[in-house]
C-alpha cells in the first residue's frame, strides 16, 4: 500500500539553485495539493490540481510552479530556492473534492536553502 | 474564508490518562467537515478522526473521539487512556463547501504538541 509517494526526502540547496518535487499517488485520486509547513503556521497550501493537464493557485503560490502531466504524478519546482523556501513540503491527494473526504498525505520532504 | 485555532501549543498528560486538545473553528460554511491529524516526530502525517458539521453524534475511532460542540465552534480531540506513542504533534483542519475554494483545500491550526509521560 503505497499511498502517496514524495521523493527525495531530504534536499539541501544553495541558493538560486532550481529543483524539483516528485509526488506520486497509486489511489486513482482527481485531486492533489502541495503544501508547505512551517514552524508555528500549521499546513499552507502552495498549488493544487484538480485533474491531470490542470493546476491552480493556492495561498502561497511565489516562487513555484507545478505541473500534472499525469493523473497520479504532481511536481512542484523551485527555478530559484531563497531561504524563505525552507521548509517541509507535503503533498497530499483526494479522490473527490467534498468537504467530508480526507486528504491523504505523503511522508514530506524537509528542503534547506544555505 | 475560514479560520482554525488551537491554543494549547503543548500538552503533557500521564500514561494511562485521558487527554483533550482543544480545536476551535470559524467559518460561514453551513456545510463542513473537521478532521483531526497526527503527525509523530518522524514526520509523517496521519488522518485520526473526521466530524461533518450535520453528525449529531460525536465521531469515535478506537481510543480518539471527538467532542463537537456546534454552536460553540469547536471540535476537541479527546484520546483515551493515553500511549507513549501518542506523542505527537496533532493538528486540526477543515474543509468548507464554500469557503475553501474549488478544490476544498483544508485549513489547518497551528498544532499542539502532545506528550506522554511515563
């Protein structure tokens, strides 16, 4: 039962450096979002998707962008970490997007910029 | 736009015991779910718990329930006779119908880290 799927796990960049989230879901899931969490803010979300071929805005959206080529796979990129970028990046998916289904969330990926 | 409040930002209760996090919630949706999650020291993030707003009756799964009072906005968890690995970082969030967006993105607090005393 693989669930969702982040990968890497851990990243250190420097800054001006690019990279690129990987975020993979077996569930068969409509929706996928990325988050980020910081100390003391709980989870904010960056981007989400709603389908493959789509994506949108979240609440922090400067600074990333996001593609969802396939149905299970969501990617998130950085063009050029800053230090403000530093943080816990989970992704999560939903099979459909009414208020009383869960989002299942992956393992995270804590990313550093120096 | 919706808002969720947790203002315990650390709790110690005794093995054994019983515990509550407290969880309150603002939000003009009359449609809404709350959800409960843990996240352990390792990182991950875990569902625990859900609560619509039309449940009459108080969601319970194993040890966790939750105490939902409508009309005073909030949802607390309450874990019963409380393990060592309950400690835990645990958040509480929501989805709105309306308010949260066309993807029904969820709102989290800010969390209150739980620990278990031996």
């Amino acid at each position: 039962n693989a669930g969702v799927t982040q990968t890497p796990k851990f990243r250190v960049l420097k800054t001006g450096q690019s990279m690129t989230l990987l975020c993979a879901q077996d569930m068969n899931h409509e929706y996928m979002y990325w988050y980020r969490q910081d100390p003391g803010m709980g989870l904010r979300l960056i981007h989400y998707s709603v389908g493959e071929g789509t994506t949108a805005k979240g609440e922090v959206p400067d600074g990333y962008n996001v593609s969802r080529l396939k149905k299970q796979n969501f990617l998130l990129g950085l063009e050029s970490a800053a230090p403000s970028q530093t943080s816990v990046y989970f992704c999560a998916s939903s099979y459909r997007r009414e208020y009383n289904q869960p989002q299942h969330f992956g393992d995270g990926t804590r990313l550093s910029i120096l | 736009a919706q808002k969720i409040t947790q203002t315990q930002p650390g709790m110690f209760v005794q093995e054994k015991e019983a515990v509550t996090l407290d969880c309150t919630y603002d939000t003009s949706d009359q449609s809404y779910g709350l959800f409960w999650y843990k996240q352990p020291s390792s990182g991950e993030m875990i569902f625990l718990i859900y609560q619509g707003s039309y449940d009459e009756q108080n969601a319970t799964e194993g040890r966790y329930s939750l105490n939902f009072q409508k009309a005073r906005k909030s949802a607390n968890l309450v874990i019963s006779a409380s393990q060592l690995g309950d400690s835990a970082m645990y958040f509480c969030a929501m989805r709105g119908l309306f308010s949260s967006g066309s993807a029904r993105q969820l709102t989290f607090g800010s969390g209150t880290q739980l620990t278990v005393l031996p």
